[in-house]
C-alpha cells in the first residue's frame, strides 16, 4: 500500500505566453492565432499516477476577432435591458456568443493521444472527444448540478444555457491601464490573474482508470499527453440559428485563448513491496469513434468494429452542416428527424433486440388513433408527438454501461424546448428585431445499442463481424410537416463503440 501522495503541478512543454499591448492579446494556446497543441510530460519515475485525481487547469480568455477581450460596453453605455436580452435589436455579442451546454470549456479539446517517453507510438487515442463526454455529462447530472461546483469550474450551464451561457463569454472589462478594470485584484491584462479560471478531468480510457498507472522505466517509462484544440466554430455558437438585426450582436471571427495551463494531480508513492507485487496487466474501458452518415427517409449505416469485446454502442447525429458552423450548437444531439423506427443488426441478425423499435406516435403520423387529422407543425406540446420511450432506455443503458439513470438533464421538458426550437427556425412573418431558433435548447439523445444486459457487464465480440443499423425516418425527406430548415438535409452519425480493452504497461500493447 502507497505510503504517501505527492501533489504535482506540471506547465506544457511547449507552453506558451500570453501578452497583451493596446488591447489585443497575443501568443497562449489558440486554434486560430496560437498553438493549436498542447503537450505535457510525466517523467518517468518509480511512483504511481493515480488518475482519479487529474485535472486539466488553467484560463481562457474569449477575444473578438482582432484579439481584443469581449466585453461588456463602457459602464455607462450598458443597461440591463441589454446584458438580459433573449433577442431583439438590444442582443449584445457578449450575450450573443455561447459555449456548450453539456462540456463547456472542455470542448476546446478536440483529440486526446497519450504515448509513452519509451516509444513514439500512441498508445491511447480519442477522437472527436468531447460529444460522447457530452453526452455522459448530460445524462448523468440534473438541472442544479450544472448550477453548482463541479460542473461550474468549466461553465458548462445544462439545460440553464438558456440564462447562464450568455454570462459565461464575457471578460472583466480591464485594459493595459493599472487598475482600469471591474476587478480591482486583477492590475493590468497582463496580470497572473486576468482570464477566466477553469478545471477539468481528461476523461479518457488511460487516465480516467481506476488503477494507478506505473511510471517506471520497467513499465510506462513516463506519458506524453497530447492535446489538439477544437475550431473556434465548434466551441462557440450563436444564441439564434437567425439572428435578428441588432447593430452590437456581431461575433464572428472570436475565438479563445488558454493560459497558464497546468496538468495537475498526485503520485502514489509506493513501498518496495507494492513495486514488487504491481500487475502491468490491466482492462481499459475504452472506445473508439466512426463516423457514417443518413441520406435517405430509408437509411442502411454498417460498421466493422473489429473489437473483441464491444460493450455498445453510441450513435449520434447532427445535421450535415452542423459542425464548425456558428449558427448551429455543435453540442445538440438528436435521434434522426422525424424517426419512424430503427433495427440493430449484427451480421444481419437482430441482435440483441431481437424486434423492431418503433416511435409510437412519431413526427410523420398524420392521424391520431381516433382517425382525427394531426400535424407535428401544430400540435402541443410537440413532445407529444414522439413516443420515444424504449429509444431513451436503449440509448441510456449504451451510454451508461447498461444501468438505468438515477438523475439526468434529458427529460421530456429538454426535448420539447429543442423541438420548439427546431420550427422557430424558419423566420416566416417574425419581424427582423427578433431571433429565430434558439440554439442555446440543446437535446442529448441518439440511438444506442447496449449489450452489458442491464448491468450483467456482458460483452459482444466483434472481430470479423458487422454492426448495421436500418432507420427509417424523415431524414433528407422534404416532409413538411417537418422543421423546414432541417427536412431536406442530410445527416452525420458520430458513433462511439466502447470496448473492454486489455492493456500491458511493460509491452505497452492493447487489446482491443
């Protein structure tokens, strides 16, 4: 047993400064005007990384396209009504510019790769890392979690994004002057102190596991953390897919700039004997990420895994334009416009839902069980007109190891702010003062295949054998009693397969 943890704080290797000079920031860790790479090292020591306790920390700053800070109007020029407004002429580009509902500051990470400082092979990879996190978060916490520590460290706001996001862009109204600022800590925009704080884990295979990982030249040899930032156009988002014609509301080309960044977290300090007995063996929960797509109302998408133990499966969908785009919340999950009803096949055998799972009503019905004339365009709510309920226990188990959740953020209520928002995106007759569809009502579901078995922590092997799901929905259809801005695209499957991985910290080889 460890006879002590010693705390560590390391800077990346390839740490940047930040400065500013009339106004305008310059240098730090950007993915537009900076580094767009981030890398720490964990050097190789006979102590033990315990990785329940890692955290990624540091600042960001959120500037406007000349790399000047957002912020509010000289105190004088800014008014309540402004700072509060939902839309309208007043809207502002502090309240204007939002981040994720679900991750917040965590989804300027984009990829996280981890390699040994024995070899420069990767020996974990996670791609498009922050939609399944998202959706983890969002399924795993309710509406006041995201109001209180630890979720207010990144400002992911929930399904409060709403009223907190347009709080969470702005930056303390300081300038190069001593003392000019709203905060009378913070002296200069040079100062240790300007930027807003953040701290968050790395939720990955290797370093969110529950055993302590070796650092030894014997075994791992020391980490190198690798981290790629995400575009500017998926972190950010506008409030409105449609903005109204306010003179102040105009934020493209921000972006954001991390500070001070720092990887932080304890190292076991073991005794001889706990050296002597450590097992280099050890499982991973893991999984890796495809991407597929849905063109048609009718729609085949087929994987080959090649993974000996798929614990399930994550599909979720965005439209074909909603990535990297400002107008679009990059963080709105939604199971496939007007979904009819999908099958999940392995090797063309139902498996192992051995039915069809069918949305009953649904989007498209256009008579209700009466034989009375409905419509998805005028019924309220319009949640009423999706009866999804074996979708979201499928989806949930998929995404949460085949348990049930006991509090999340993805309720009924959720889904009908997002479907609201959804038809509110054509202007129509809306006056051009106001904005249409509301981007800031994100959902988190998808379609979800679990083969834990409810909890029984079963497997699937899939070497040498395919995933296929069939869905017929109202994709790409031009359906009008669909949302029109959404009826005739086409749509991106980001799918998640998490896996039961066996890793060795001596050979450094996984098993997937």
């Amino acid at each position: 047993m460890p006879v002590s943890k010693v705390w560590f704080s390391i800077p990346p290797l390839n740490d940047q400064s930040v400065n500013s000079a009339a106004n305008v920031f310059s240098g730090g860790f950007s993915n537009t005007k900076g580094n767009a790479n981030i890398k720490f090292a964990l050097s190789a020591q006979d102590r033990l990384l315990d990785t329940s306790d890692l955290y990624l920390t540091g600042r960001i700053l959120h500037v406007t396209s000349t790399g000047a800070p957002l912020t509010l109007k000289p105190a004088a020029a800014t008014t309540l009504a402004e700072f509060n407004s939902n839309q309208g002429a007043n809207l502002q580009s502090y309240t204007n510019q939002n981040i994720s509902n679900w991750g917040g500051v965590s989804n300027c990470v984009k990829r996280v790769f981890i390699q040994s400082k024995k070899t420069a092979v990767s020996i974990s990879e996670h791609r498009n890392y922050p939609m399944f996190v998202n959706t983890r978060t969002a399924w795993t916490n309710a509406r006041d979690d995201f109001l209180v520590s630890p979720l207010t460290r990144f400002d992911a706001a929930g399904t409060e994004a709403d009223f907190v996001n347009r709080h969470s862009a702005v930056m303390d109204n300081q300038n190069t002057a001593a003392g000019a600022g709203q905060m009378p800590n913070v002296t200069t925009q040079n100062a240790n102190e300007y930027g807003k704080p953040f701290s968050f884990k790395l939720d990955t295979a290797l370093l969110n596991n529950s055993r302590p990982l070796h650092l030894g030249n014997g075994e791992l040899g020391g980490l190198l953390v690798n981290l790629e930032l995400n575009q500017e156009g998926q972190f950010y988002y506008n409030r409105y897919f449609d903005q109204s014609n306010g003179a102040d509301l105009n934020v493209d080309g921000s972006y954001y700039i991390l500070k001070d960044l720092r990887l932080t977290g304890r190292l076991l300090v073991p005794t001889p004997q706990d050296i002597q007995d450590y097992n280099p063996n050890m499982l991973l929960s893991d999984r890796f990420n495809l991407i597929n797509d849905v063109n048609s109302s009718t729609n085949s998408s087929k994987y080959s895994p090649n993974a000996a133990a798929v614990r399930s499966f994550v599909n979720l969908y965005l439209d074909n334009d909603q990535e990297n785009s400002r107008s679009h919340n990059g963080s709105n999950f939604r199971v496939p416009l007007g979904l009819e009803s999908y099958t999940q096949q392995k090797n063309n055998v139902r498996q192992p839902y051995d039915y069809v799972v069918e949305v009953e009503p649904n989007q498209l019905d256009t008579n209700n069980n009466g034989g009375a004339a409905i419509s998805a365009q005028t019924v309220l709510p319009k949640v009423g007109m999706v009866g999804d309920s074996e979708v979201r226990e499928q989806f949930q188990r998929a995404v949460l190891n085949g348990e049930t959740t006991s509090k999340c953020s993805v309720g009924l209520a959720t889904q009908e702010l997002s479907i609201q928002a959804q038809y509110d995106m054509t202007r129509g007759a809306t006056a051009a003062t106001q904005g249409c569809g509301n981007n800031c009502h994100a959902n988190a579901m998808g379609i979800g295949c679990d083969y834990t078995f409810a909890g029984l922590q079963e497997t699937s092997d899939y070497r040498q054998r395919d995933y296929d799901q069939i869905v017929v929905s109202g994709v790409n259809s031009g359906n009008a009693v669909l949302p029109a801005d959404r009826s005739g695209k086409a749509e991106i499957i980001q799918s998640y397969i998490r896996t039961i991985a066996a890793f060795n910290t001596q050979t450094l080889v996984k098993t997937v």
